[in-house]
C-alpha cells in the first residue's frame, strides 16, 4: 500500500480563513435566473417567485457572497434597466450570451433573494460599454440611506433601507476580446481607478476588485496585472483571478493535476502585486479574489448548437455541464488549494450557482438537486473556518501528461475556534494510501469522524431521478492518527477532536 506522512502544528499558521472564499455567482446567463432561482409557477415557489427548493439547497451551501449580475453579460448591461416598476423595464438583446433579457429579476428582486438565502451579494459594474459615472451612481442608489435623488429613487421603488452592498467587482474580464467593450491595461488601470476611487467616494465603507487576466493563458497575463495595477493600486483592495479546468481528452491523472496550475497561478499573481507594491513603496498589501472557478467543458458542443437553432430566445439552456465524481474530486483540491493560500485570497467564487455551470440543477416545473460537486464546497463551507494550517506532507508523486511530481494525495487542514482540527484530503491515485498524521503540537485530541465521497465509476453522475448517486459518507474512524486510511480515488473530510 503506497504510505503518506503529514506534520500538522498550531504554530505552523498560514492565515485566518476569510468567510468570503466559499461564495458563488450568479449571472443573468442560460437557466440561473429565470427558471434556476425564480420560477413563479413553479409548485414551491414563494410570493416573489423565488423556488424555495433551490433556496433550501443554497441555505445549506452557506454561500457567504453571490456575485452578480455577471459575467461578460455586465459589459453590456444598463443597471437602471433592472428597477422600477417590472411591467417599465426594458427587454434588451444580451449580445454576450445571443438572448433576450427581459429585466424580470432585478437588483431590488435580487438583494431580496440574497438575503432569503442567508447570503451577501457581490456586485459588478459595466466598465465596458459605460464609465465612472454609471459606477458611482450605482453605489448611491443601492447605499446611501436617503435625501438624494438616487437614494430616495430606491425608496419610491420599494427599498426603504440600503441594500448595503460591500463589495464591488470593477467590470468583468476585460483584456478578453470576446468582452463587449474590451481594453487594453492602461485604458482598463485607468477606468478602474477613477470608478474605484469615485465609488469609494459615494460609500467609503465599500471594497472594490480589479480585473486581473480573464485566463493565466492570456497571451498578455502578467503585463496586464503589472500595467493595471500601476494605475490603479492605491484605490483598489483585490485582484480578480478566472480559471476553469475540463478533461476533454479522458485524461483522468491530468485532468486531477491541474490544481499545480492554480497554485502557480495564485502565487504568480501575488507575486506581481507585491512588486507594485515595492515599486511605489507602498504599505498597503493587495488581496486576490478567485471570483470564477469551476470545471468547464461538458456543454460546450450543446452550446454551440443552441446558439445557431435559438439565438435571442430567453434562458437558454446554456453551459448546462452535468458533473461526475472525477469533478467532485477536482473541486476538493481547488478548495485545498484555495484553503492553503488563505493568506492571498481572501474571496472566491464558484462559477456558478444554478444550472449554469453549477453545483444545483433544476428542472422547470420539476425538481432541485445537488450535483457531485456540491459536497466538497458544502463540506468545506461548514468546517472549514479558523485558521489555515501549514501541512508538511510527505508523499509519493508521479508524472502527467502536462504535469511533473504531482502529489499523490493533497492536503489542507484548518483549526477551528473550538480547538478541533479539520483534514481535507485527495488521494489522487487508484491505490490506497495510508496516512500517518502527526498531531503532536495537538495533546489529547483523537479522530471523531471521517467522511469520504468516492465512486468506483468516476463518470458517475447525481440526476433527479438518482439524486444520491454521488454523497459523501461517514465510514468507521481510525483508532489514531497515526492509521489513516485514504481510499483510491477519494476526497476525505478527517475532523479531530476531544470530544
């Protein structure tokens, strides 16, 4: 049996873990919206239209932070479209997505679903095709409590009291030139300074992101960020990173091996944002927020077909991927990648919530169900809170096809206010691993639970008729740390404790 050693000290402390990094997004794109969180003649919908069966399975997320309303679909989007009465609001031609935006889901609409669902919104702004105006007058309707034009605008349309809106992405991906109004760095740095510095001056209890490169691929990423951020640094507090993963070549080891990727792409990014730093003798650090990640690539023949038979219809059935236990696997070690760089990023966004590239499916007039990915966000979201760990893990590694010694299993564990620790483990491999964890700066504690999802088909799906096909399960602790078994192929939630 291949053997694996981890360290684990209270003193070996990355960072406090920031709530933020187990958010979501929502984008007025396919199914998200209409029919995905609204459905008003859905059976379980609410007085607003809300489905209260997808409300339950995002309750139990615990998504701390939704973005919205996008997504490439923002560069095209004129907030004020989305108040007021819903009978004056214009239908408009959403040239991102080749569909018709009828405006029924607003920002009044949404920041009510946000707060059914226990959660904070997000919210970008159209650096594209508008500027820093449209930007800062956003910010005044949304936040400021009365007695201007803007704010006593929101109270005649129904919101007495702010919506409060904290966090503000500043456009969306705009070195891509599918981006409706794309820029070069300076014209973007530019923008996203003075509409930063203009929308603090409305609210100055906001924090506002910057774009980095849509994609580390970007023939232009690592100039983009050092140009955008040389205009813009001192006005900013976060950095956006985007990354998607697929395994279109049935390549299982290097479809699982792509998180070496996220790791270098995470610290590369930093890395660049400290030099700016240094280069103009700053004191202030800037934060990096991975506010798109997901796999990405089941759909993408569909796709292309619904474009050319239904261009312009409404809520198409865009980037519906349906989810295997590979991915499952491949979205625990992005969250342990995430948890183990808690001291750069600060928020994170699964991309996305409902239907579109996303943990929940719905059927219209139908049923709400978790896909495999689901599980590891929603065991992480539940536990993983305190302090992020430094594991010191010894294990055996091996090749891939675009990827030299990957891990055979991979690791983050946090510390908990309680004292308990918390193991997130893959083992990436077809063999199992034993694990010896040494716990020793921990006295007293013992192993209370171990929950492990695995499949023995690794295309195996959760549908509506099936929809438990791909859980987690409890199995029978080890006696000690010391004897940890981590199942082939398997993502593992390892809870330790007194009690």
């Amino acid at each position: 049996m291949k053997q694996a050693k981890l360290i684990l000290d209270k003193d070996y402390r990355i960072a406090p873990i920031d709530k933020r990094i187990y958010g979501s997004f929502i984008e007025h794109l396919g199914r998200a919206v209409y029919t995905g969180i609204y459905e008003p003649e859905h059976p379980s919908a609410d007085k607003e239209g809300f489905r209260t069966d997808v409300l339950r399975l995002v309750q139990e997320l615990r998504v701390p932070v939704v973005r919205y309303p996008g997504g490439n679909f923002v560069s095209g989007f004129r907030w004020e479209d989305s108040v007021g009465p819903v009978e004056n609001r214009p239908t408009r031609l959403d040239l991102a997505w080749k569909t018709t935006e009828p405006n029924t889901v607003g920002l009044h609409e949404f920041c009510s679903w946000a707060k059914k669902a226990d959660t904070n919104v997000m919210y970008a702004v159209n650096l594209g095709t508008r500027g820093v105006m449209e930007a800062r007058d956003v910010v005044e309707y949304s936040n400021h409590p009365k007695g201007s034009y803007l704010s006593d605008l929101r109270r005649k349309n129904g919101a007495e009291d702010p919506f409060g809106i904290k966090l503000w992405c500043l456009g969306n991906e705009m070195d891509g030139p599918w981006q409706m109004g794309a820029k070069t760095a300076y014209e973007y740095g530019r923008i996203a300074n003075e509409a930063s510095k203009m929308m603090k001056m409305a609210d100055d209890t906001i924090e506002t992101v910057a774009c980095g490169s849509s994609t580390r691929v970007m023939p232009t990423f690592g100039e983009w960020e050092y140009t955008v951020l040389n205009e813009c640094y001192d006005n900013i507090d976060y950095v956006s990173l985007h990354r998607y993963y697929g395994n279109s070549f049935g390549d299982t080891d290097d479809f699982l091996a792509s998180t070496v990727d996220l790791e270098d792409f995470i610290h590369t990014v930093g890395a660049i944002c400290d030099t700016v730093k240094g280069k103009k003798n700053s004191k202030k650090n800037l934060y990096l927020s991975l506010d798109e990640y997901n796999v990405w690539y089941h759909s993408n023949n569909a796709d292309q077909t619904l474009y050319k038979e239904r261009a312009w219809d409404r809520a198409l059935p865009l980037l519906e991927d349906v989810y295997n236990f590979e991915d499952a696997l491949l979205i625990g070690l992005m969250l342990i990648t995430i948890l183990r760089n808690a001291d750069r990023v600060k928020i994170a966004c699964m991309a996305q919530l409902v239907n579109v590239i996303a943990p929940i499916m719905t059927r219209p007039g139908g049923g709400a169900w978790a896909q495999t990915i689901y599980y590891p966000l929603q065991q992480v979201a539940a536990l993983g809170h305190g302090v992020a760990l430094q594991p010191v893990l010894q294990t055996e590694k091996h090749d891939t096809a675009h990827f030299t010694d990957v891990p055979d299993v991979d690791a983050a564990a946090v510390l908990g206010e309680d004292g308990t620790v918390t193991l997130f483990a893959v083992n990436r491999t077809g063999e199992d691993v034993a694990l010896n964890a040494d716990l020793r700066a921990f006295e007293g504690l013992r192993v209370l639970r171990h929950s492990v999802l695995h499949h023995e088909d690794n295309k195996a799906v959760n549908t509506e008729l099936a929809p438990f096909n791909v859980v987690p399960r409890d199995i029978a602790p080890a006696k000690d740390a010391q004897n940890l078994l981590l199942g082939k192929m398997s993502w593992n939630v390892i809870q330790f404790g007194k009690g």
